[in-house]
C-alpha cells in the first residue's frame, strides 16, 4: 500500500496517531482529564477521552517515526512542556493592560518545525478516515501541505497560516475538551478550528479574503509565537462565534 506522505509502495504502520497525546494535555495547568465532544452528535453525547485517536495503513515507519516524530518531539519538549534550562526557547507571558490582550510569546522557537508541526496536524485529520475527523476536507491543498512537510518546507509565512489562542470561560463553556475539528467556508476562505483542551488552533487554508486574525497573530519568520490568553467575555464570544452556541445547548457538561 502507498503511504500517504511518501506515497511510496511500503508496509504501513498498523498504528499510526493522528493527534499526538501530548496535546491533549494542558499547555498550562497541568494533567486534567478531557472531554471530547462529537458536534455532530445530535444527543451532544460527551465521554472522556484517554487517548488519541490512531488508524491502521496510513503511514510508513520512515515517515511516522522519522519526518513526524521528529516534528512531534520539538512541539513536545519546546511548545508543550515548561522550556528546559538549557532551551534556548524562552516562554514569558505579558499583561500589559488596556486595550492589549495578555499573551504568552515564545521567542526562538523555530518557524519551521513548529509550523510543520501544526500543519501536519491538520493534514493527518485530512487522511484520517475516522468519523471524528471528517468535517476536515484540504483539498487540493493537502497535495501542496503533504510536501511542505516531507521537503521540511514550511514556506512563506502568508501561507496556511496557524494561530492559537488560548481560550479560558472558566467553566462557562466546555473549553477544556477536545472538540472535532471543523472546517468551515466563509466569503471564498476557508480555514479550520481545532478545540483541544483550552487551545483553538485556527488553519488558514485559502489565500483570499482571510479573516484578520490569521494577519495578525499566525506564527512568524522571526521564531516568535504569540498564544492570545482570552478571559471571561472574550473567551466566551470567541468560544460562540467559532463552536457555536449550538454546542453549548447540545453537550450536557453542566455549569
Ligand atoms: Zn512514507
């Protein structure tokens, strides 16, 4: 069978995560058990997840273990784990009051892994044939994100850009669950979310009419990456505007 990153004829893995465990731990608060919401679930049924999510003939050995793991290992040690003393990726948080919104800025971290590292996240829910997974629909733009990956390109900072913002309604919404990735197509762009424990990664997939978030806060050349930390108000209309209200109504999580 061809592996769907190398698209070489090889044995593929009988096991292969689309979403690696790490993430669905806290960035910041520690190891709580998650939610995990099916927003196509009529009956809004919620259950608790405890791993992620794997697929059997998806990848080969050398792309699995070699090209992702490797991009999986930089995001776990230097985005998602506190930076080692010996790290030269330094995470500060600021609050600087007023209008500016608190953000946590990482500095030194590489623009090329970490953007591959989101990107093939998105890309793998792209391959996935699980239910879960199937809101997400690249395109003809999983060809071009597939070889961004495998020629360890993470191209030009306009393109498929990634931002993430961390959402805090402190209880007042299901933020700390894991919410299926969606896709959605608004005035000619498209772009997907990802909810995973208090983190929404948004993906600019199409080049015209971008929402302005993705000019503003998608990671940058310059190694520095900006998370957003939206409290109460703002948490909780980000949280509508993308998740929908829907969603609110529909799961059972009771507040
Ligand atoms: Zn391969």
């Amino acid at each position: 069978m061809k592996c769907k990153l190398c698209l070489h004829e090889k044995p593929l893995l009988k096991r292969s995560h689309i979403v690696p465990n790490f993430m669905y731990k806290s960035m910041f608060n520690g190891g709580k058990r998650l939610v995990s919401i099916n927003t196509n679930d009529i009956g809004g049924k919620v259950k608790f997840m405890q791993t992620g999510y794997t697929e059997s003939n998806l990848l080969c050995a050398n792309c699995d273990n070699g090209i992702l793991s490797r991009l999986e290992r930089f995001a776990s040690l230097n985005i998602y784990s506190e930076p080692s003393a010996n790290s030269l990726v330094t995470r500060k948080e600021y609050d600087e009051g007023g209008e500016i919104i608190p953000y946590i800025r990482f500095e030194n971290l590489d623009y090329t892994n970490a953007k591959l590292f989101f990107l093939s996240i998105i890309w793998r829910c792209h391959i996935s044939k699980l239910e879960v997974f199937s809101d997400v629909n690249l395109g003809e733009h999983a060809e071009q994100i597939r070889r961004m990956i495998l020629d360890n390109d993470a191209g030009d900072e306009k393109r498929y850009e990634v931002v993430l913002i961390h959402i805090d309604t402190d209880g007042s919404r299901p933020s700390k669950a894991v919410i299926d990735p969606r896709q959605y197509t608004s005035e000619g762009n498209t772009f997907c979310i990802f909810h995973i424990n208090e983190i929404m990664y948004h993906f600019n997939i199409s080049e015209h009419n971008k929402i302005d978030l993705f000019t503003k806060a998608s990671i940058q050349k310059d190694n520095i990456m900006d998370i957003a930390k939206l409290k109460g108000k703002w948490a909780r209309m980000h949280f509508d505007m993308y998740m929908g209200r829907k969603l609110l109504m529909k799961s059972n999580i009771k507040h």
